[in-house]
C-alpha cells in the first residue's frame, strides 16, 4: 500500500512539474518573441542579462528572507558546479537570439533536434541504459519531419538556423548536467539556479559592453512604450520561473522527458504561430514536414506512457510476491 501510495506521489510530482514548466516556457516563448519582433528590442544579450539579473536578486532576497538556503560561496562551490553556467548561458542566450530570428513555427520545429541530442548524451552520461525502442522511432519520426520542413522553408535565416543548432547541443548539455548535479546534492536547485547565473553574468556583461548592446538597449525607443517595458519585465521574471520549473522536472523526470515536454508546448506555439502572429510561409512539404514532427511527439507520448504501465505491473507483482 504505501509502495502504491509512494508511486502515486512520485507520477503526480512528474506531471505537476512537467505542466510547470510546459506553461512557463510557452509563456516566456510568446513574450519573446512578441518583444523581439512586434517591438523591435534591439538586444537579445541585453535580455539575457536581465533574466539573469533577476534571477540573481530573487535568490538573494529568499535567502535573505530566510526562505531558501544556498552553499557559500566558494572554490569548492565552482568547481561543483562547473561545466553547467556555460552550457546554461549558452541556451538561453542562442535561445533568444533564435527566437527572433525565424518564424515560430521553424523555431518550434527545429528545437526538436535537441531531444536527439538529449537522448544520446543521457544515455552515454546518465542512465548508461539503452532507450526503449518505440521512444527511438518517436524520436527518428520527429527529426524526420523537422528535417523535411527545413529543407522546403522559404524564409531560411542562416544566423536562426546556426543559433538553434547550437541552442540544442546546449540544451542537451544543459539538461543531461542539470540532472547530474541535481543527483548529486551537493548545491540543490536553488545553488544550482543562483551560482549559474553568477559566475556567467560577468562575462556576459562584457560581451554586452564589448558589442555594444548596453547602448542599444538604453536608446531602444520603445522604452517609452508601457507596453515595450512591460514585455520586458515580464521576460525577465519568467526567465526566473523557467529556470527553478526547468530544475524541478528535470528532478523528478529525466532530461530527455525534461527536453520532450519543451518540445510538446512548441507543438502549441507551431500552429498558434501560423495562424496568429505571421511570418510563416506556406508550401505543402513544409507544412506536411510540422505535422509530421508533431506526430513523433504523440508517439513519444504514447511510448512513455506504455513504459509507465509496463512499470506499474512489474510493481503490482512486487507487491503480490
């Protein structure tokens, strides 16, 4: 009974944080993008640093408040918590700069590579397992159709297509070390959460300075725009939320589940895209190419949830025994 009542609690914390963090990222993805396109922010870097200023403050202010622990700050903190501040600024930077750069439903499309990526480099680094066949074929089936939409898209952007690319080994990167690091429970989530954005906003700053996107920041026209700054505001205090609900699905499910779930809220944000914020151009095997992905992405569904019931019996016999 308790073993019942444990599991119970265990898929209800994996579906809980999973619509967690499903909703924080389709709602950062459409404020984004919105801020980016509709309001022409000059600075997808300067963004970056916002969220991650945020973040900074917000731990800092729990901690203060009692709220939260974080580790001191240390030699032995870094070295913890090393490569993972490189590959997490890496994703939400070329993340930013992808999203403006293509049409939603590209970008949602294209994103889908990140899972292969995932899967591989989770299996190699993490569970040392081989991945269920059915979710092998989910996953060729998704890449395939994100692989015929690319070639027949007729608003190819090089630099788009170069940032997703590499956005998706980093969020590969990022997702396989979160949950290492998690496991190892040495920093906890909000360590983890605070000590990525500090040792990575430094250089970032820098980079900022250096390419001169503080001054194309401060003279944005649009910061007399209500609405402008308010996109603003809110990009960066859902860039917070994304980070802590990214940290909690990828604890209680695995980094391939983590990087799945991301990939079914831009299934949403593939046809609300098309038909509501513009700059998709239709062509038959483009549009055959979406779907196509969109059905590995039910398919993953339907694997994991076989997975889950085959899991079940084998405890319900357990239990018998």
């Amino acid at each position: 009974m308790n073993s019942e009542s444990s599991n119970r609690s265990k898929v209800a914390k994996q579906i809980l944080s999973a619509l967690f963090y499903a909703s924080t990222s389709l709602s950062l993805t459409l404020v984004n993008k919105a801020l980016l396109t509709q309001y022409e922010f000059p600075s997808v870097l300067f963004v970056s640093l916002g969220q991650m200023t945020s973040l900074i403050l917000a731990v800092l202010l729990a901690r203060l408040f009692s709220i939260i622990r974080i580790p001191p700050c240390s030699i032995k903190t870094f070295k913890s918590i090393w490569p993972l501040p490189l590959f997490y600024f890496s994703n939400l930077s070329l993340g930013l700069l992808g999203t403006g750069s293509l049409n939603l439903p590209m970008f949602t499309v294209l994103r889908r590579f990140s899972i292969l990526f995932t899967m591989i480099l989770e299996s190699m680094l993490v569970t040392k397992k081989r991945v269920h066949v059915m979710i092998q074929i989910s996953v060729i089936v998704m890449i395939l159709g994100a692989i015929i939409a690319a070639i027949n898209d007729f608003t190819f952007n090089f630099i788009g297509y170069f940032a997703v690319s590499i956005n998706n080994l980093s969020t590969a990167l990022n997702g396989v070390y979160t949950k290492k690091k998690i496991e190892a429970k040495e920093l906890g989530i909000f360590g983890l959460m605070f000590y990525n954005a500090l040792i990575m906003v430094i250089p970032a700053i820098l980079l900022a300075s250096y390419c001169g996107d503080f001054s194309k920041a401060l003279n944005y026209d649009g910061w007399n725009n209500p609405y402008a700054a308010a996109y603003f505001l809110t990009s960066c205090a859902l860039g917070v939320l994304l980070v802590y609900s990214t940290m909690l699905c990828t604890k209680y499910n695995t980094a391939l589940a983590t990087t799945i779930v991301g990939c079914l809220k831009n299934t949403f944000v593939t046809y609300f895209g098309m038909y509501y914020i513009g700059g998709y151009h239709f062509s038959l095997a483009n549009f055959c190419g979406i779907n196509m992905s969109v059905l590995g992405s039910l398919m993953y569904i339907y694997a994991k949830y076989l997975d889950r019931k085959k899991v079940q019996k084998s405890l319900a016999k357990t239990s018998i025994i």
